[in-house]
C-alpha cells in the first residue's frame, strides 16, 4: 500500500541524516552537559500549554562556586507513525478513574519512545537569564531617529555575541546539519535548522537562513540593495525545504524578528499551522512584505515606526524611559 505523504514527510523529517544526537553535539563548546549534577536554582518559566519549563540552574565547579546554566525542557509532539509502537509497547496502563463508558489511565512509556527534548546554554550569561524569565511586557514604537539615538548605540554596546552564527558560516558547528547553502558571499545564505526543532516531525518544523554578508544586524539595515539576497533566500529556502521535508512554499511562515535576539540578518522559516514563539503580529515581519516595502521605496526601513515589545527589565526599555518615549 501507497505511503501517505504525511507520514513519508514525517518519516524524511526523522531520518534526515543531520538529526541524531551526536551530530548536534559537535562543534565549539561540545561534550555532554552534567545534567545530573545540577541544582535548579529558580524556574525562569513555565508553560502547563506548551509543556516547556526553562531552568536556572548551576554547575558546581572543582572551586565550589557554580556556573548559571539555562536548561529548557520540553515535551515533544507524538509522531504520528510512533503511536502504533506506543500502544503496544507500554510498560504500564494504571487506572486512574472509571466512571460509566469513561475512564483515565497513566501510562508510562519505554525511554526511546518518551524524549525530552532538552537545550542547554552552558555557560549562561546573565542576559540570557533575563531573555528566558517570564516578565510583563510594554509596547515600544521606534522612529527611525529613535533608532539611530536610542536602540543603535544600545546595540552597539551590548547584545548577545554572534558567535554561533559565526560557527555555522565557517562550518566549525553544525555543517553536517546544513539543509542549503548558496556560498555567494553579498547574496547567499545558509538554511539549518534552527536550534528549537528536533526534526522529528515536520508540524514544528523550524529552520532559518543566516546570510553569508556580515554586518546587516537586523530589519532596519535593509535597503533595495538587499533584495537579490531576500530573493534568494525567499525562493531558494522555500525550494530546499520541499526538496527535503515536502512542505511547500504556501504552507510556510518566512519571517524575521524586530527586535531579533541576534544581530546578524536571519529569516525564520515555519509550520504555517504551528504557533512557534516569536510569530506574533508585534515581532514577526512576513519577508514578502518586506521585500513588498523595499521595493516601493529603498529606504523603507530606516524611515518606519517599528513597534515591538520589551521586558520590564530590559536596559533597552530603560533607555527609551529616559529618554521620554515611553
Ligand atoms: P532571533 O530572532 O535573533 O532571536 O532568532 P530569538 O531567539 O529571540 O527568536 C534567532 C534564532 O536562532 C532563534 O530561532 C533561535 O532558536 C536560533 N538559534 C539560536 N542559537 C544560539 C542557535 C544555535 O546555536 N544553532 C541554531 N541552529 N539555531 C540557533
């Protein structure tokens, strides 16, 4: 009997051969993390939704003072072609509660068909504790001179380092998980997957291109001299992933972030039918509309008011308190 499309997509997307374990071990900074020998020193987050918990935790270290960890835990989605085995191969079913034609049950799995996905950010800085941590939010609106006397000195001054993406250029991590790669050095860009997706199941699929061209650090950089690069990685991204996992162009969200964590040009590629974080109307920015925009006027993106949202402890928020304009 023919293979539905779904589960062959779902069975490509767990075979890819850049997926297992190992391989997403390699590069800088490699090795097995202690997990066990960590001590959870507060719950950043938790999500009884999305089955996610992010931790502070801290390694003890010979010394006796520990170094801050950030370790997230989630859940996975089933997959599909899985369920049959997991009926099956169950090693407990114990009644919770029967009434009438209705009744619950825990049921406990073997270890292979109970993952925990989990993500590590070892050594963490004190940043990346603040981004994980649950926070109010407030609406900002930047100008484009905004921009230019609050948010760029800001940025210059301090962001996350950019290392990894670095790596992943120089294939000193990652380069066995590359999907797609356009080596052109002003117009292309390299499609992996991103660092949230397991690959097990394309209904979170979730890859992003990184271009090749240093010092484009976000949305505001661009121009109309861009636009061969968003082009490519428009269609040549969207070309890739039906290649690779059969999801089509029309069933994708393209994307960047405004504000990204990363200051060096990336675009989301997701699941149409999947909520990823980030895809908000007040973060997410479709790369057809801003393609749309440069091409009616080249300096669309250092004229705009961009809104986005801040933590109530960002420094940039502070930064736009002083300066009157929240
Ligand atoms: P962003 O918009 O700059 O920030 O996107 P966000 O993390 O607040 O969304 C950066 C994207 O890169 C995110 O989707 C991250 O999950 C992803 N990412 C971050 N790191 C550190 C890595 C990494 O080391 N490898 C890969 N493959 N993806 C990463």
């Amino acid at each position: 009997m023919a293979e539905p499309p779904s589960a062959k997509r779902k069975r490509e997307a767990k075979d890819g051969e850049n997926g297992d374990a190992e391989s997403q071990g390699e590069g800088p900074g490699a090795g097995t993390f202690p997990l066990a020998e960590i001590s959870v020193r507060k719950v950043l987050r938790e999500s009884a939704r999305d089955k996610t918990i992010f931790l502070h935790g801290q390694v003890n270290s010979a010394s006796g003072d520990g170094t801050d960890a950030v370790v997230i835990l989630e859940k996975t989605p089933f997959q599909e072609e899985n369920i049959a085995e997991l009926l099956k191969k169950h090693t407990k079913l114990q009644l919770q509660m029967s009434n009438d034609i209705y009744s619950t049950y825990h049921l406990y799995l073997p270890p292979e068909l109970n993952e925990i996905k989990t993500t590590v950010v070892y050594p963490a800085t004190e940043k990346h504790l603040q981004k994980y941590l649950r926070q109010e939010l407030s609406l900002i609106q930047e100008t484009g001179e905004d921009y230019k006397k609050i948010t760029l000195p800001f940025i210059e001054s301090q962001s996350f380092s950019i290392q990894w993406v670095y790596n992943i250029l120089e294939k000193k991590a990652e380069a066995d998980r590359i999907i797609y790669e356009n080596p052109d050095p002003a117009h292309g860009f390299v499609l992996i997957p991103d660092l949230k997706w397991n690959q097990k199941q394309v209904d979170d699929l979730y890859l992003i291109a990184i271009c090749h061209c240093r010092g484009i650090k976000s949305l505001r950089d661009l121009t109309a001299e861009h636009l061969p690069l968003l082009k490519n990685i428009s269609r040549e991204g969207k070309e890739a992933i039906v290649k690779r996992f059969g999801i089509g162009g029309a069933q994708l969200r393209v994307y960047l972030h405004y504000q990204p964590s990363y200051y060096h040009l990336h675009v989301h590629f997701t699941a149409l039918g999947y909520d990823a974080p980030g895809c908000t109307v007040e973060r997410a920015h479709l790369l057809s509309d801003v393609i749309d925009h440069l091409e009616r006027d080249s300096q669309y993106y250092q004229k705009c008011t961009l809104t986005f949202a801040l933590r109530a402890d960002e420094p940039l928020l502070k930064k736009f308190q002083e300066a009157g304009r929240v």
